[in-house]
C-alpha cells in the first residue's frame, strides 16, 4: 500500500512541477495531452434499414422492441469480428451444398442461416447432445431416418442431415403456420413453443415472452443474413481467395462389406485417416461394420 501511495504523491509532484514552469516559461506539454487522448478507433452503431424479411416474412421493426432486439443481433454479429469473419469464409463452402437441398424440399432459401445460428457451419455438439450442422437431437434424427450408434452418425452428414432438417422444418411449418414461427419452434422444440402458444394465447413469434435463446433467434439469422450478404456495409472485406473452398474433388466408393480398420482403407486409396475423416465426418469409429445398409464413402482426389 505504500508503494502505491508513494507513486500517487510522485505524481502530484511532477504534476505541479509541470505547471509551475509551465506558469513562469513556455514548454511542450502535447505528451500530457496525447496521453488523454481517445483510442484511434471510430466505432459507430450498426445501420439499420427500414424493412428485414426471413423466408419472405416481414419482420416489423416499426415496434420498438422488436427493432431493439434485431438491433443487438446486428451490434454483436458486426463486433463479434472473428466469429464473422469464419460464418462468411464456411459459408463460401457449404451454402453449395445446403442450398439445392432446401431447394428441393421447397424451404426458403434463408433457412441456410439457421445452420449459421445453430452451429457456426461446425459439426459442433451442444451440452444437451445435439449435434452436427442442424443440431438434430438423437431421438428427433433417428425419427427423421438418419442413422446413429456407435460407429455412424449421420448428424454428421452434411447432405443426410440438411434433408432431415427439411422435413421437420415442413413438419413445424405445417403446425405453426408461418416460417418465422418454424425456424423458432425449431430452436425451442416443437411441444415447448406450442405450450408457450396456448398458454399465452398468442400466434405471433413476436408478441411471444419466451426464453432468451429463442427469443433471440430470428433476430440473430436475420442479422447473420444482413452480414452476409452485405458484408461491406459492415465493414467486413473477404477476399474469394480467402474463403474456404467447397470439398467438391472427391469420388465415391461403395460400401458394402465390414471395414475392420478404416486407416487401412485410407491409405488404400492414398489419403490419410484424417482426411478421411474430414470428407466423412458421418464415420465415428476406426472401423465400420456392415451388416445390412450399405454406405458411399468419399474419397478426395488431391
């Protein structure tokens, strides 16, 4: 404690010791001006325009609350740089693949987004086990007809988990009526948003009181979206080479016997056991056993 008293005094001292000479001769004291300074930075609130849609639905920002709500999704997805910077780079790689699924399965374009919002486009697992781009629960994945246990988990799948995302997203939307209702009862669960409907007496994703996350939610896709697609206006300059390329170069292999040591195999066709991995993510074992289904592995060409 006295050291730092001691620092303190010092300083008052030169303090007017500094004036007193600056009182009786003229002396530069910008050093003492430049060390107040504000940090060279300009940091400004986050553009808002007059109209945001999700799938074609208007959401109304003409209501305060919803407009302050979108706007804290557009302040944290604009300053939350690194994270950004990795959804639009992600994005450049797996939007091809996303896109023409939800394309075939008639869900809206903007529903890529919500991959985005889920998982960062990361096989990720949440702390409740959902898991993969979509997040898809065990029962709710095995009831969408994707298989998993110990060695297959086709959560994993990009292409097998995108289309059973659809078919519960046409499930929700034939229940809940619109698509800003959908992509909410998505997060929240399909019983727990059709009780927080009937208990509030409400239709509406917008007049709901839900819980944070899920109230969040639409907010954060459609801010996401926002980013994305106008990334300049955000201050966020990615460079195509930059982004990560899509993992198109790669050829089938048709499975249809027990592969006892998946190693074995990758170096059969020249490629190494991660690799392996990262063009299958879907494989969860060192091996794979087979014993009715048959499998199409992918095996990469560079």
């Amino acid at each position: 404690m006295k050291s730092k008293y001691s620092i303190f005094y010092l300083l008052i001292a030169v303090f007017i010791t500094i004036i007193f000479i600056a009182g009786n001769k003229k002396i530069d004291i910008s050093f003492i001006k430049s060390a107040i300074d504000p940090l060279p930075q300009v940091i400004k609130s986050s553009p808002i325009k007059s109209d945001y849609y999700f799938a074609g639905e208007k959401i109304p920002i003409s209501n305060f609350d919803i407009k302050e709500r979108l706007d804290r999704e557009l302040l944290i997805n604009s300053y939350y740089h690194s994270a950004t910077i990795q959804h639009i780079k992600l994005a450049n790689r797996y939007f091809p693949v996303i896109e023409p699924i939800l394309k075939k399965y008639n869900i809206p374009d903007d529903f890529k987004y919500l991959a985005i919002a889920e998982s960062g486009l990361r096989n990720v697992v949440s702390t409740a086990g959902a898991t993969g781009f979509w997040q898809l629960m065990k029962p709710v994945g095995k009831e969408l007809g994707l298989e998993i246990y110990e060695e297959v988990d086709q959560r994993y799948d990009i292409e097998k988990s995108t289309i059973a995302a659809c078919k519960y997203l046409l499930k929700l939307k034939k229940i809940f009526g619109t698509w800003i209702n959908t992509a909410a009862a998505y997060n929240l669960g399909m019983t727990k948003f059709s009780q927080a409907m009937n208990q509030e007496k409400e239709r509406d994703f917008f007049d709901l009181n839900l819980n944070e996350e899920t109230m969040r939610y639409i907010f954060r896709i459609t801010a996401i979206k926002e980013i994305i697609e106008h990334p300049d206006n955000y201050g966020f300059y990615i460079n195509t080479e930059n982004k990560y390329q899509p993992l198109d170069n790669y050829f089938t292999v048709k499975i249809d016997s027990t592969i006892s040591y998946l190693g074995d195999f990758a170096h059969k066709y020249g490629i190494t056991y991660r690799k392996l991995k990262i063009y299958n993510p879907w494989l969860r074992s060192y091996k794979l056993t087979v014993k009715k289904n048959t499998y199409f592995i992918k095996i990469p060409k560079e």
